[in-house]
C-alpha cells in the first residue's frame, strides 16, 4: 500500500465539500484492536500528510515518519490477515476513517492513544 498515496488522497478528501457518512461505519465489523489499528492508521496518515505539507497543528506532534508509515503498512498487513480483507477494502476503510477524524476534529484527541500504540509495537 503506498502511504504517501493514501494520504494525498485523504488529505484530498478533506477538501471535500459536505462528506456523505455511510449508515454503519466500515469499521463496525471490525474487532476493538483491528479498530484501533485502522485508527491509528489513519491519524498518522493525517499527521504525516500535515507535516510534510507544513501545517503548523500537524508540527505539533512528533516527527511520524518513518515510523508512522511502517506502523501503518503492519497495521493494515495484520488487519488484511485477520480479516480477509482485500487490500481496496482496508484501504477504503483507512480513508473513511481519516475523514471521520477530520469531520470530527478527532485527530488530537486520537493522537496520543495512537503513540502509545506506537511505542508498543516496537516499530
């Protein structure tokens, strides 16, 4: 999965005039740590994305990559494994879960669970 991609194409998602959200989040289906990971997965896209464009609330927060972007190609690999998910799918799911962060403001509020997973994984 290219992660530069995903979060040109999540950041391009932001710019996105009034966002329809599906009935039953995607993410629904999945168990609390599958969850967690495509989360995860995507506030580190954001803030990747928002560091390298310079955004000062993304400069905030430590520097992700690479880190971040191999923490999220393992996250997403485990959550493919364990689901039996295709690749668009978990991809998809990233996506809307990135967007459901920003139409929230949720990202801040996600980051620091997310670091501490981080630290766990041992990436």
């Amino acid at each position: 999965m290219n992660f530069i991609l995903i979060a040109a194409a999540i950041g391009l998602a932001a710019q996105a005039t009034a966002p329809v959200a599906p009935a039953t989040p995607p993410t629904a289906s999945l168990s609390q740590e599958n969850q967690a990971l495509v989360r995860c997965s995507a506030a580190f896209a954001l803030v990747s994305f928002g560091q390298e464009s310079g955004n000062a609330d993304a400069q905030k927060w430590p520097a992700i990559d690479p880190r971040g972007r191999e923490f999220f190609v393992r996250a997403l690999a485990q959550v493919m494994d364990e689901t039996g998910l295709q690749r668009d799918a978990v991809a998809g799911m990233v996506q809307a879960e990135a967007q459901r962060l920003l139409d929230e403001s949720q990202v801040d509020a996600v980051m620091p669970a997310c670091l501490t997973m981080l630290e766990a994984s041992g990436v």
